[in-house]
C-alpha cells in the first residue's frame, strides 16, 4: 500500500470519528429538546452501528470510484520537479515526494515519511500491546487470586476479597465477572451486581471495548475519540439500567440504592482496568444521579420515522465523506500496472505500436508525476486545439496514424517557435532544422522561413513521417528517424542487427535523449487527458 492511500485511509478514518461523534451528539441532544430522549439500549446500538459501519467503510474506500471534490491536502510526485527528475526518480522507488502546501510549499522524502510512520506505528503498536497486555496480566492476576463461585456455560462468576466493586471482561474462550466478597453478606446487592455485569455481556460491551481501545491508539492526535470512548461508557451504563429496570429483573429503588452503596466503596478501588466494563465506571463519571433519574422517569419515544431517517442521513454522511475524503491524499505518480490500463485506451482504433515498458513508464511519471510537467502537458494539449484541425487534415491527407498530431507536444509544446529559442537549432510547431526543411521544399533564410508556416512546415512534417514509414516499415522506428535521422537509423540497424527501435534506443542509438519514450508517453496522455486533472 502507498503513501498516499495509508495517509488517504488514515484521514478519512479520523475524520468518520469526528463528524459521526458530531452528528450523533446533535442527534441525542434535538431528541432531548423535543422531550423524546432516545432509549439508551438504542443509543447505544446506534453508536456500535456507526463504529462499525466507520470502521467497514474505511477499508472499503480504496474501492471506491476515484473522484476529486476539491484540492488534495497533499500530493505524493515522482521527483520534487520536472529538473531533479532524472536524479531522484527510480521506476523501483515506491516512495515519491510528499507535497504539502505549507507557507513554503514544503516537499518531503516519502520514503522517509514512509519509514518515521512506520516506526511510530510499531512504536505505537508495542505500547499499546504493553498496556492491553499489562492490563490483561493484572486481570489474570486477580483471576488467580480468585475463586470460582458458578460456571454457566462460557460465564464465570469469580468472588475476590480484594477488590471492592464488580466488574467484568470478555476474553476469546470466556465470559467472567469477578465480584468483591463484601457482597455475599448483600444478597440482593450480590444479585443485582450479577444481573448488572451479565447484561454488560449481553450489549457486547466487553467485547467492543477492545475495539473503542484500539481506535485510540491509532486515532491517539484525535482528541473526539476520547471524548466518543466517555460518552460510550456512559452510555453502556444507561442501557444496563434501562434493560434490568425495564424488563423487571431488579426494583428500581433497590438498584438505586445499590449503585449508592457501590460508589461508597468504589473509592478505596485501586485498580481500573483498560480492558473492563461494570458499575466500578460509575463513579469515575459521576453518573449516580443521572442514572438514578433516567431510571425513574418515563419518556415518550421519539418516533420510528424520525430515527429512520436521522439514521439513514447518517450513513449518507458517512458515504459521501469516506468518498469525498479519498481525494485528501493524491498520489500523483503512475504504476506499470496503471500505465498498461492507460496504455489499452490509448491502442483502441490505434494503427501506432503504443507500448508501455520501463522507459516510457519513466516519462509518464516525468510528465503526469512532476508539478511542472504536468502543468506542461495540460497547457500543450490546450494550445494543440488551436491547429487540430489542419493537423489531423494532413494526417488524413497522407494516410498516417492520428498518434503523430502528439509530435509537436514534445518539439515545441505546439508553440510555432522561431529558430532563437530554448528548445534547439529547429524552429515551428515541428522543430525542423534548416537542412531538413530544405530537403521538403521549405524556404529558410534571412528573409523568409516556412518553418513558422504551420500549414507548410505540417504539410512536410507528413511527408518526412510517411516516407520514413516506407524506408523501415515500421512507425517507431520512422518517429525515431524523425527525430535523429533515417541515415543514422540505418546505420544503427546495420551495426546492431535489430529493426526494434526500443532495443537500438537500449543500445545508445537515439538522437535527442528519451525521444520514442516521450512520444509514447504523450500519446498514452492526449489519448487519457483525465490523467491531468
């Protein structure tokens, strides 16, 4: 996985947490405005659903349809630019260069980013392994020190004479609630704590506070994850309560006085582990009195509709931010394998040989993974609408491949240049030198030079292009000769023994450095111009 979809996923993993903890915040408090709260048993469904469902779509965003919404916060190139492209761009290297548009349009080393993150992963990893496994180690330790009371299946009761209030934890091959000793002399406070923690068990919260525990290690920056894992807590009591009152399984003035007699010794609790659930919450919170009311008092429901639809617009959010989101992070550069997708869109109708191997790989990277380069492609492609149509009549004229209207975007930049410019001794949208325009019947000379005349200077280009094609009978190497000469092309077959253009580029034999690769490159552009968006 790159850079920039770790860094994409990462993002819109926070960002989930924080407007889903909004909108569920707002959601509780319009319910409690209209004097319809909602049942804390669905309140709390509703946040296991929506962490479940931020979880599910954050893995699922790298298969969603890519679709920018709005500029990336950062950008993963190829080469910091188009001039320390050829030292720092290797088609091996999966690292790139990170943009980030600070004040100083900062731009870093992703394989170092990559490596720091990596290493405080692991850093983050193994701590959090401490902790849980610190915590999981003084649970077993209190476990031992334990003695088994009852056993139902995977439920284990545990009387302790340490600990001064109840609480429970879930592993993978058992459920166990461990209670303090004091309350064998309690009959019904023994009772009520029981039915208290089993219903823990049944909400799954000792299962789903591992989960609540692992995003604040990874979202550890994001401060909505500790304030969603409070709330959470908090709810998990309420929904305890609401269920053990409701289905008459305790009396509510008995339960109230038993939290009261709970909290007075929860006090002298010296332990509170990470990894547990139970009424030991209850004073941490200070949540007596509130819990007491809620138990005591009825509300009207808010309706089915309404929570319908509150839920559905919540998972609209969730969807259309997991897909907005996506765009966050760009990873500007070109794989093999998007370059060969690519490359087969561009073949289609294609009488040119479009290939994609290590060297045109490299120039795509050099013109779609640099800011510079693609800033050149998208305003050569704008500037050849201006002559498409004499050009392509010309291609029609002669019978060429419609790939070669893609020539002037690597001479000129399909700019008509004069003979004093920066690009070399050739002058025109085409770039012929004064020898060759000579050659196709173009005047050049002090007071006249038909290489500026687009029609003329289109017209020989054509020429030169299809008698090439008749001398090799073959495209690539006719482009080839375009550009160094068929003469040299033929001394080059000659001396190597190869009609494959790309081995005789391999072997040295090339005129202007990355010539075929640049042609290949633009081509495989002009014909996919989304690329540059």
């Amino acid at each position: 996985m790159s850079l920039a979809q770790v860094l994409s996923l990462y993002s819109t993993l926070n960002i989930l947490l924080v407007l889903t903890y909004l909108f569920l915040s707002i959601y509780s408090w319009i319910a409690g405005k209209m004097n319809r709260p909602l049942s804390a048993q669905y309140e709390l469904r509703l946040h296991y659903s929506a962490l479940a469902t931020i979880v599910l779509i954050t893995l699922a965003q790298p298969f969603l349809p890519k679709k920018s919404f709005f500029e990336p916060a950062a950008k993963v190139w190829s080469a910091q630019s188009i001039k320390s492209f050829p030292s720092q761009y290797s088609a091996l290297d999966q690292g790139g260069y990170l943009s980030i548009p600070f004040k100083d349009s900062s731009t870093f080393n992703a394989n170092k980013i990559s490596t720091s993150l990596f290493l405080i992963a692991i850093f983050i990893f193994l701590a959090g392994a401490f902790f849980i496994g610190k915590d999981l180690d003084q649970l077993f330790r209190i476990k031992q020190k334990s003695y088994l009371f009852r056993k139902n299946g995977r439920v284990s009761l545990f009387i302790n004479d340490e600990i001064t209030v109840p609480f429970s934890y879930w592993t993978i091959n058992s459920s166990n609630i461990i209670l303090p000793n004091s309350l064998l002399s309690q009959p019904k406070n023994f009772k009520i704590a029981i039915a208290h923690e089993l219903q823990h068990h049944r909400q799954k919260d000792t299962q789903w506070v591992y989960i609540i525990w692992l995003l604040r290690v990874i979202c550890i920056l994001n401060p909505f994850v500790f304030l969603w894992s409070k709330k959470l807590s908090e709810i998990q009591e309420f929904a305890c309560d609401e269920a053990l009152v409701d289905q008459n399984k305790v009396e509510s003035q008995q339960y109230a006085r038993c939290l009261i007699e709970v909290a007075q010794t929860a006090f002298n609790q010296k332990y509170v582990p990470a990894c547990a659930t139970g009424l030991m919450f209850l004073v941490e919170r200070n949540l007596i009195k509130k819990r007491i009311e809620k138990m005591t008092t009825k509300n009207k429901k808010m309706k089915s509709s309404i929570t319908s639809f509150l839920g559905m617009l919540m998972l609209a959010l969730m969807m259309t931010t997991a897909f907005a989101s996506q765009g966050l992070v760009q990873d500007r550069r070109v794989s093999l394998a998007e370059a060969n997708v690519l490359a087969s869109h561009a073949r289609i109708g294609s009488d040119f040989p479009v290939v994609v191997n290590d060297l045109v790989l490299t120039q795509l990277n050099r013109y779609i993974g640099t800011p510079e380069g693609r800033d050149f492609m998208k305003k050569s492609i704008q500037r050849m609408s201006n002559y498409k149509t004499l050009v392509e009549t010309k291609i029609n004229e002669y019978s060429v491949p419609s790939e070669l209207i893609a020539i002037p975007i690597i001479e000129s930049g399909y700019q008509n240049l004069a003979e004093s410019n920066l690009h070399g001794v050739g002058a025109g949208l085409w770039m012929f030198i004064k020898s060759t325009a000579k050659h196709f019947e173009l005047t050049v000379d002090h007071e006249k030079d038909d290489r500026l005349n687009e029609k003329l200077e289109t017209d020989a280009a054509m020429r030169y292009l299809q008698s090439n094609h008749l001398l090799f009978k073959d495209w690539l190497l006719a482009t080839l000769g375009y550009n160094m000469g068929e003469n040299n092309v033929l001394k080059a077959i000659e001396k190597t023994g190869s009609h494959d253009a790309w081995a005789l580029i391999r072997q040295g034999y090339e005129g202007d450095k990355d010539y075929l690769p640049k042609l290949v490159a633009a081509i495989i552009i002009m014909r996919n111009p989304e690329v540059l968006n």
